[in-house]
C-alpha cells in the first residue's frame, strides 16, 4: 500500500499559542508532498516534524486571511536561499498572485526557481491539478472573504496480476497492459480467460477533503461525500454558536453534522479558537454526532 497521509502542522485560529500553531497541512501522496495552507512558523513546523520540504512540488492555498498564508514568501524565499531549482506550484485567490510579485519587488528578490501561481476562483466546484496519482478539486465555502475548500482524491489504479494463474498461461508481455486495464485474454486458439481469473481489485481509491474557515453550509456535502478524511474547522463548540454565526465560522457540533450528512470515514476537527486550552470538549460535543471524530493537534500523523 502506498502512502496517504496528512500531517498537521497547525491547528489554531487567528493567533496561536504556546502549543498550537497556526493552519497548515502536509499531505503525502505516494511520496509527493502537497502543502495546504501555509500561516506564519509553517516552516518551523515542517523543520521540527522532520519533513524534507523541498521535496514540496505545490502549495494551496485556501482564503487570505493571515493565519492560512503569512508564513508562505517566508517559505518562498527560503526555497529560494537554500538554492532550489525545481519548479513550484502554487494554487490560491486570484489576488495572491499581485501580493507575493510586490513582497518580491519589495526585497527585491529574484527567485532561483520557477513560480508558476494558478489562480482558484470561489465560484464553482472545479478541478485545479490533476497527475499520474491524483486530482484535486476546489469549492467555495462560505466565509467572510472568498474562500474554498480542497478535495484530494486518489486516481483509480490498475488492477493487479495474479502471477500465479499467468505463471500458467501464455500470455504475451503486451497483453499484460490490457489485462491490467480490466480486458479478458484470448489465446492463440481462441479460448477466453476472463480477467476476474487473471487479476485482482486494485486497491481503493482515497480521499482527503480540506474544509478550513467555513460557517455550516450543506452546499458542500455533495462535493465530500463518502471521503475517507475530512477536516472541517470547529472554532467553537455550540454555546458560542452566536459567535461563530457572527464571524461565519462552524462549531464542533456543526462540524460534525456535515461529516455525518456526508457520510464520510472520519473527520478531523481544527482552527481551534485561542481561548480553550483544552480541547476534550468540543471532541466529546462532535462524537455524540459523529463517534469517528478525532482532533488535528499538531503533529499527528493520520494515515489513510
């Protein structure tokens, strides 16, 4: 099994504190990194849980508010000084690409590697990247500034040979592409082997869906159904649900009831507002909802 796994580099809203960092996650896909979010001290969190971060091809990024991307021309021209030569993506609000060009021009900084900025409009769901792996789709939240939420799904792979029944048949190398593709093989005298005999399942494909600030809103339950991850914010738990409608952000409880109306595996809860230090509570307020919550604390790993 290949690797699929999001690391949390922060969890806190608006400032952070002694123990929680601001949003960022790192999504590994089969060994390439995708950054998502990027607030102040990203990098320090890449640097403190080990991750080589120039293997990050690209970066996305959510809304503009400061605790999603102050920390990102900090971690643009570090590549930069560290030498980097590989090109990067970065995907964000249209007007990201005006604010990186003039803290560019400002410290007059020409970068050593290419910069390719794809702008992501909050106007429809949209596919934005796609490789040999994975495709990533956006789609708007709703928020007090254009924002849009991430969904990382898994190409469907091939299925895999059975070496034990081929090991047995005279199948010719380039008939192993077709038969890894789903087709039955006909031999030389016209006999049909059938390709649930010569294969197996692929493995499933996974999902990852990224929902940072968001008030509740049932408009993106189509666009995470049935994903095996979601992260959904929870600033605060339902006593304060005058504040979170006041600041369009999502209690736990909320958060919770999209995870279940969408019917996904899990749901990771963050954005943490400052004032609770301990974070038990909103966990408990969403498991009475949705028992498969756990909490995106700094520095846990989930596997997918």
């Amino acid at each position: 099994m290949t690797t699929f796994s999001v690391t949390v580099l922060g969890s806190s809203s608006a400032i952070p504190t002694l123990t929680r960092n601001l949003s960022a996650h790192l999504l590994n896909v089969n060994e390439r990194l995708f950054l998502i979010d990027c607030a102040e001290g990203t990098q320090m969190q890449i640097r403190r849980y080990h991750i080589h971060f120039q293997r990050i091809r690209s970066i996305f990024i959510s809304h503009l508010h400061g605790d999603h991307y102050f920390g990102l021309i900090g971690l643009l021209t570090s590549f930069h000084l560290l030498g980097r030569k590989d090109e990067l993506h970065l995907y964000g609000p249209p007007m990201l690409e005006e604010i990186i060009d003039i803290q560019l021009k400002a410290s007059q900084t020409k970068l050593l590697y290419p910069l390719k900025i794809h702008p992501v409009f909050d106007d429809s769901y949209r596919q934005i990247y796609e490789d040999d792996f994975l495709t990533v789709n956006a789609f708007p939240l709703l928020h007090s500034v254009p924002t849009v939420g991430f969904i990382f799904r898994e190409k469907k792979r091939e299925r895999k040979l059975r070496k034990e029944i081929l090991g047995r048949i005279p199948v010719p190398i380039k008939e192993m592409t077709k038969i890894k593709k789903g087709e039955d093989f006909i031999d030389a005298t016209g006999k049909i082997y059938k390709n649930d005999l010569l294969t197996t399942d692929p493995p499933k494909q996974r999902s990852y869906a990224y929902c940072s600030d968001t008030s509740y809103n049932e408009f993106i339950i189509p666009f995470i159904q049935h994903c095996d991850l979601l992260y959904h914010e929870a600033t605060f738990m339902q006593d304060m649900i005058a504040a979170a409608r006041d600041k369009l952000h999502a209690t736990a409880q909320e958060a919770a009831t999209i995870a279940k109306k969408a019917n996904v595996k899990k749901l990771l809860l963050g954005h943490f507002s400052a004032r609770y230090d301990d974070l038990d509570p909103l966990l408990q307020e969403a498991k009475t909802i949705f028992p498969e919550t756990y909490l995106a604390e700094d520095g846990k790993v989930f596997n997918i």
